[in-house]
C-alpha cells in the first residue's frame, strides 16, 4: 500500500529535508513520527530535496506501508488511510513547524518524485522601498538596496525555456544541470515585498536562490538584464551572481499528470536521469 502525504514546513529550524544522523531534518521527524503510530522503519520519498532553511507550504512525499505496518493502521480507531494524517499531527504536537497536511492512498503508479512533472517555488525579498518588517523575518530575505523590480522581472522572464543552468547550480558530480523554466517572473505584493515566482520541471541544487540572486543583482544595478542569459549561456559560476539565503525560499506547489499517466511519467523520468 503506497500513500500520498502533502507537507508543509517552517524550514528554519531543520538542516534540511533528507535524514542525516545526529542532525534535526524534515524526514527525521516525520519518519519518527510516523513510526511512532505505525511502527518499523518508514521511508518518505519526496517530490523535492530542500535545503536547509527552506520552506515548504506544497511538498509532496509517498510512503509504501509494509505488511505490518498496514495492520496497525487497519486495527486504529479509523482505518481509512486520511485519518493518519491527524494522527501524525498528534504525535508532532502543539504549533509544530512541520506538519502533515492530508494523506490518502496513492493512486497506481504514483511516484512523489519521479511522477512530478514540475515544481513551482517563491522567493520573497524586502528592499529598501518595502521596509523590514520583523514579524516576517523567518520567511523573506532583506537587502538595504532599493530594487527595480521591472528591471529584475525582465532579467527573469529572458531566463525561461530549455537550457543548460550550470552557472547557477552547484556541482554534483554525475547530475546534469540541464532544466526547463517554465516561468520566472517579479512582481510587488501588496506590502510592496518582491516576490519571484519560478516553476520549472525540476532543479538543480541551489538553482533558484542563484537565479534570484542574479535578479537582484539586476535591480540594484549592478548587472543589465540581458547580462543574466549570457551568464547562463557561459556556462560558468560567477562572483557576479550571489546565492541569496535560505529563508526567502519556499517550495510553493508540485505538478502531477492524470492518474492514468503517473506511471508512464515515472518510468520516462527514470530513464532520463539513468542515461543523464
């Protein structure tokens, strides 16, 4: 039996989503969590490996139950698989920082991450024009800078389509860095806070608080719009492009197909990191 978990998580107090020893991560607490209601030794396989600091109002995991596993969820007080959601959010307790939105059983051939077929994420950054308000802190980015914001949004928009992004990631030995933006674009909230939006069928790593930071390079002046298309066509990391802070970053919201194409869209993204 294979579940769907939707997640949501203040990343400032974990090292990040993947379990590592000794070490507070989203996929720590949520595997003990789980163990805890369901005993053994829980797996999540998520749609998108955050970093430490980074939010999540959208992730998506999937957990295959073992038998046993599957009994003490049929023998609890409600066995339809939606009910552990609020089971977990029991054991995790009062205004945790991470929490399990909904569960339900998976439909066939559903893979968190190998059936995703883009991620959309959003990056908040206060200026000098927006001023720093201190009860948003832990989620948006702060800058002295006063920035122009279409200037950035025209810098970003240039970005979108097939390329190969190794300029703004950072190296992993055997991964490629070849992605497609779908969108990435700037606007002002109501409060005046800049805020990226930037969807794209996946991402390398720290490819987005690159990109953003290349945007705000633009908007302070200190690169021209045209200049971050032809960083990323060099090829090459910059001390031009700096890699903004964690906590503007939240992954927003992942995109599947139609049940009936999930399976098919595991096995094409399999193949295509296999043979990357």
């Amino acid at each position: 039996m294979r579940l769907r978990l939707d997640i949501a998580y203040d990343g400032g107090g974990f090292r990040g989503w993947a379990r590592q020893p000794g070490l507070r991560t989203v996929q720590g607490t949520l595997e003990a969590a789980i163990a805890r209601i369901l005993g053994g030794d829980p797996h999540l396989v998520v749609a998108g490996r955050t970093d430490a600091g980074v939010h999540a109002r959208g992730q998506v995991a999937h957990l295959d139950l073992s038998e046993s596993q599957r009994d003490r969820l049929a023998r609890g007080r409600d066995p339809d698989p939606a009910a552990l959601a609020a089971r977990v959010r029991g054991v995790l307790g009062q205004y945790p920082d991470v929490t399990v939105i909904r569960t339900a059983a998976a439909p066939e051939g559903f893979d968190a991450r190998f059936s995703a077929v883009w991620r959309r994420y959003e990056y908040r950054l206060a200026d000098r024009a927006s001023g720093y308000d201190p009860l948003e802190r832990h989620r948006t980015t702060s800058t002295p800078a006063t920035l122009d914001v279409a200037a950035m949004d025209a810098a970003a928009r240039s970005l979108v389509g097939l390329h190969d992004f190794a300029a703004y990631c950072k190296p992993r030995e055997g991964a490629t860095t070849i992605r497609t933006l779908f969108e990435f674009d700037w606007r002002r909230d109501d409060d005046g806070i800049l805020v990226a939006n930037v969807k794209a069928d996946a991402f390398c790593h720290s490819m987005v608080r690159a990109l953003v930071g290349a945007c705000a390079a633009v908007g302070e002046g200190r690169l021209d719009p045209e200049d971050v298309a032809d960083i990323r066509d060099e090829g090459e990391r910059t001390s031009d492009v700096k890699v903004l802070a964690a906590r503007g970053l939240t992954l927003i919201e992942v995109g599947y197909p139609g049940d009936e194409l999930l399976a098919a869209r595991a096995e094409q993204t399999r193949a295509r990191r296999a043979a990357d």
